[in-house]
C-alpha cells in the first residue's frame, strides 16, 4: 500500500469554499476591528470559519462546518439544481449570520463561559451578535445588485424577520421559566419552547432554500414542518446529552454542578425537559440546600430517567420529519449531501 494515503474529501468541500468566500465578502464591508471579533464567532465549532486543530477533513461528516448555510443551499439546489450560486450562497450566509447571532446571544442571556465568550466578553458579544442581525439582512438585500425581483427578495426578509420574534419569544419564555418551579411547568410548555427556539431556527434553514428556489407553496410547507420537527428533535437531544454530561460533574457533596462547568443549566434553574419530567419524581436538583445520600442518589436517579425519557421523545420528532422526508423522496429523490445533513438514511 502506498504511503501517500489520502484523507477522505468532504462531500461539502466545495460548497462550503463557496459559501466562505461570499461570507468574507460580506464582512470585508465591516470595520477591521469589528471584523476580527466577528471572524472569531464564525470560527467557534460547527461554524463556518471553523477549522479543526490538525487541518483534517471533519470526522463528523453529518455535521459539518457551516451545516445551517449548507442546508439552506442544499435545499435550495434540491428544488432548483441550476439554482445561481450567488443566490443560493447569499440567502444561506443570512442563515449562517442569523444563527451565529443567537447562539451568542444564548450564550450570554444563559451566562455560559464558552471560549467565544472567555474572549470578546459579555459586551463585544452582544456587538458581535448585533452586527451578525444586520449582516443577515445585508445578505438577502445583496440580491438586488443580482436583479432578483423584489417582491423574492422581500418574502425572505419577511421570513427572517417572523424567525426572529418566534426565536426571540421562545427564548424569553425559556429565560421567565427559570423563575418558576420545574414542576409548575408541563411538558407541552417545554416542547413548545424548544419549537419556538431549536425548531424556528431549522424551519427558517429550510424555508428560506425552498423560498429563494422558486418552490411551490406545498413544497416550502413540507420542508418548513421538516425543519421545524427536526430542531425540536436536536434541541430534546441536547437537552438530554447536556444534562447527561453535566451531571458527571455535580459536586457530589452539594448536588450541585463543580466549578468550572461551561454549561450552566443547572445552577441557573434552567427547565429544560429532563429536569421538568424529573420533577413530577422527585424534588428538583436546583434546590440548594444540605442533602442526604438518599436523597441525592434520589435526585439523580428521578434525572437520569427523565434523560431517557426525553431522549426518546426526542427520536419521536426525527421520526416523524423522516417520514415527511421518505414521502418526498419517492416523488423526487435527495441529494446524497442533503441527506447525510439532514442524518436520513
């Protein structure tokens, strides 16, 4: 065998050399300092600009650098396979600017010490997220030096903008839930919660690529419930693993997470649906005070429970955007990439 073995090539290699190219156009416009923070947060995991430390194809290939401005393109070229790319990649950078701008602002309204937030601070963040908002807008309103009509160009701004007070309502009622008691809260509350945060942000990826395609009403429908069942799916998902693995670093003598924690769920009341299932089982975590053996090993019992719990409802919705996606695929079959994205097998 050859000792000039070759790393396998991402199926979103090309695509995502596109796409990279129109985002740093559109930031070239920026301030050099501004532009350097805003760099910074598309270089985070999972971002556009992320490169992994030894220079190697992702490992994860259904998860790829850039997937959100990757499924709005692909979705896209699923409708329209002569699609301009110019059009394609503008509407899914506004993906990509609109999502990198909640995620940090997520960050900092849930106090999280991630490594974007370590180093810009709470402050340049919120800049950074600010300028990420009007950059996605900046993005969609490009297209009129390509001549898309308007009338194209004005539906996607108004898409983004209802995906914005849905994202931005479901995180405010995420934030008022951690006054309340995890038990005063249903699981109907948290599903509706993660649709208006997880699922708006999925459904907007999708919807925006089969708007910008030309699709047909019944088409952007379709691909608009994919996408929302499909973020409802991850966010119960993570939900689940984040508390999974949060737990592995609960302070075994205050049943409370350990310093360091990046994740701050916990310590914060967050009511994510694990700990509102674990509830109606026991006295919820959050509770700062002294515990017996008992009544820890209690607790976490009541929480791993309501993980699986969670987990499989979680499996529920993917299961059923998968039957959406099975229907679609009959009448005009998926691209590979778009496939592997969407983790339809």
């Amino acid at each position: 065998m050859s000792d000039d073995t070759q790393l396998p090539v991402s199926p979103f290699a090309a695509r995502q050399q596109v796409l990279r190219e129109r985002l740093h156009l559109l930031i070239s416009m920026l301030h050099p300092a501004l532009r350097v923070d805003v760099e910074r947060a598309f270089a985070e995991r999972g971002k556009l600009l992320f490169q992994s430390p030894n220079d190697s194809s992702d490992t994860d290939a259904g998860n790829p650098p850039g997937s959100w401005p990757l499924l709005t393109m692909l979705v896209a070229q699923h409708f329209s396979p002569g699609i301009d790319t110019t059009l394609a990649a503008s509407v899914a950078i506004a993906t990509e600017c609109f999502v990198c701008a909640l995620d940090l602002l997520d960050d900092v309204e849930d106090e999280d010490r991630t490594a974007v937030i370590g180093e810009l601070g709470a402050a340049r963040a919120l800049n950074v997220s600010t300028t990420l908002l009007a950059l996605a807008q900046r993005a969609i309103l490009s297209l009129t030096l390509l001549h898309i009509d308007a009338q194209l160009i004005l539906r996607l701004l108004d898409t983004l903008q209802e995906s914005t007070l849905v994202a931005t309502a479901g995180q405010h009622r995420d934030l008022l839930a951690e006054r309340r008691e995890a038990s005063d809260l249903t699981r109907e509350e948290c599903v509706e919660i993660a649709a208006a945060k997880a699922g708006a942000i999925m459904r907007l990826a999708c919807l925006s690529g089969a708007i910008c395609a030309g699709a047909t009403e019944a088409e952007r429908a379709e691909f608009a419930e994919i996408g929302e069942l499909l973020g409802i799916a991850h966010q119960l998902d993570n939900d689940s693993h984040d508390l999974y693995y949060l737990l592995q670093s609960v302070d075994t003598s205050s049943g409370m997470p350990a310093e360091g924690s990046a994740k701050t769920d916990l310590a914060r009341g967050k009511k994510t649906l694990p700990v509102v299932l674990a509830s109606s089982m026991s006295t919820p975590l959050q509770e700062r005070r002294e515990l017996s053996d008992g009544e820890k090993q209690e607790y976490r019992r009541a929480l791993d429970e309501g993980i699986m719990t969670t987990w499989g409802i979680s499996l529920l919705y993917r299961e059923r955007a998968y039957d959406l996606l099975r229907a679609i695929s009959l009448r005009s079959p998926l691209a590979p990439e778009l496939s592997l994205l969407l983790g339809f097998k």
